[in-house]
C-alpha cells in the first residue's frame, strides 16, 4: 500500500510571521494519529523555511521547499541550493512546478538537472507534470504528460526513482480556476502517468510511486478524489493557506 501524501504549496504568501501562525494552528489541529496515518509536508517561501524548522520539530508535520536549483554551490545571484536546504532539515522540494515552467521558461531539460542534484542530495522530489487546456483539447495532453515525465527522470536509476521520487499531476487549466478535473480524469492521467513510469523503471519501483493530484483540490471534493485507485493524495496550493481547510483535506486522505 502507498501511504497518502498531502503537500501545501503556499507559493508567494505568507510572511514570517503570519507563517508561524499557520504552522502552529496546523500543530493544534492535526494529531500524532493523523501524521501517522497520512504523510504531510508543508513547503513555506524561503524566508519561512528555518522558523518552520524550529516550529516542525517533534510535531510530525514535515518540510519542503518551493524549488532549488541544479548545483551545490557558486556564482548563482538569488538561487537556493540543495545542501542549503538539507542544513535546515528540509527534506522535500517541488520541482517542475507549472507556474515555474510557464512564468520562468523551465524546460524539461532543466527540470532534469534539478531532479537529478536534488536526488544526489537524498531530497525527496515532488515532480510536477501536466497539461495546458489547449494540450487537451487538441487531444495530445497524454503524449505531453509521457514526454514530460521521460524527459524529466532521464538518466536516475530505478533505486534513486523507488526511494526519492513523487509525482504530482496538475492540470495547468484546473490551477487557480476554481476548475477541477473530474475524479475519473484526474485517476485516468495518474494511471497513464504510472505506466510511463513502469516503462522508464519497471513495474515493481512504479507500482511504489505515489502520484499526487494537484488541481485545485479543496475540502470539499478531496475524499472524493483521494479514493480514486492511483490518487495517492494532493499538492494543495490556496486550500493549504487556511488552516481549518488544510486540515479538513488531510484528514479525508486517512
């Protein structure tokens, strides 16, 4: 059985200290026995990840980050390096993200690069893959989808893949919308991405993946989707800003 996993993207909110604020409320709602039935990681902004550090300690709760770049260290103005953020016991990151991809210009192939230094550094990696609606509607979303998640795992072995890679499909069009992917959608690209996956690694490291939905997920329509057969959770970005919601999500993914 692959252990659901529920991860908050706050993105660009939140400061330093309306961040502590959440993490504690999110440390009074969520139980040990909820932690232990359900993987939870929440990914601040940068200037939030050492307070959450100290504010995660013994709580269960654990710590990503919103990205990192593909080297270790030097002349790189404004970047974050992996080894930086293993200093601070952050031990996730997203990567790939579409707003990253579309706003930023990231290829698959620096996608690639930062997958591949981030696993060198035993990070666990949200990869996130999908779809633009006009990639669906000209009905080639599955052939983008493959394509992304083969260019982007190139080259990482099957134990790096079975150890420290998680795969998150949002659709472009179902962030931010208030849109949604149906369930039944949603399970169908996650199906599709696990087999892309058995092609690349084979069929035992897939089978041990776990595939997350991040297409504007709340605490409404969450069990539904969470009890979908390769729904392995969510990458919840605004739901993962109020607390109450945040929690509510979480709890149905038990």
């Amino acid at each position: 059985m692959r252990k659901k996993l529920v991860a908050g993207n706050w993105k660009m909110n939140k400061t330093f200290l309306t961040a502590n604020e959440l993490i504690k409320e999110l440390k009074g709602k969520l139980t040990k026995d909820d932690l232990e039935k359900v993987e939870v990681v929440i990914c601040p902004p940068f200037t939030s990840i050492y307070s959450a550090k100290k504010l995660l300690e013994g709580s269960g709760l654990k710590l990503g980050a919103q990205n990192v770049f593909h080297k270790d260290e030097g002349a790189f103005t404004g970047e974050i390096s992996a080894p930086m953020l293993k200093s601070f016991d952050c031990n996730y990151v997203i990567i790939g993200h579409s707003e990253r991809r579309q706003i930023f210009n990231e290829t698959n192939h620096l996608i690639n690069l930062k997958v591949k230094n981030a696993v060198k550094n035993n990070l666990f990696v949200i990869l996130c893959v999908g779809e633009t609606i006009e990639q669906r509607e000209e009905k080639i979303h599955k052939k983008i989808v493959d394509e992304q998640v083969t260019l982007c795992l190139r080259d990482l072995s099957k134990e790096d893949a079975g150890k420290n890679i998680i795969i998150a499909y949002e659709p472009v069009w179902a962030i931010g919308t208030g849109k949604t992917a149906t369930p039944e959608q949603a399970n169908e690209m996650h199906i599709g991405i696990r087999k892309s996956l058995e092609n690349i690694f084979g069929k035992d490291i897939a089978e041990g993946i776990r595939i997350l939905y991040g297409g504007s997920v709340n605490e409404k329509n969450s069990a539904e989707i969470f009890a979908k057969s390769d729904i392995d959770g969510g990458l919840i970005g605004g739901a993962s800003l109020k607390s109450d919601n945040f929690t509510s999500i979480v709890k149905s993914a038990i």
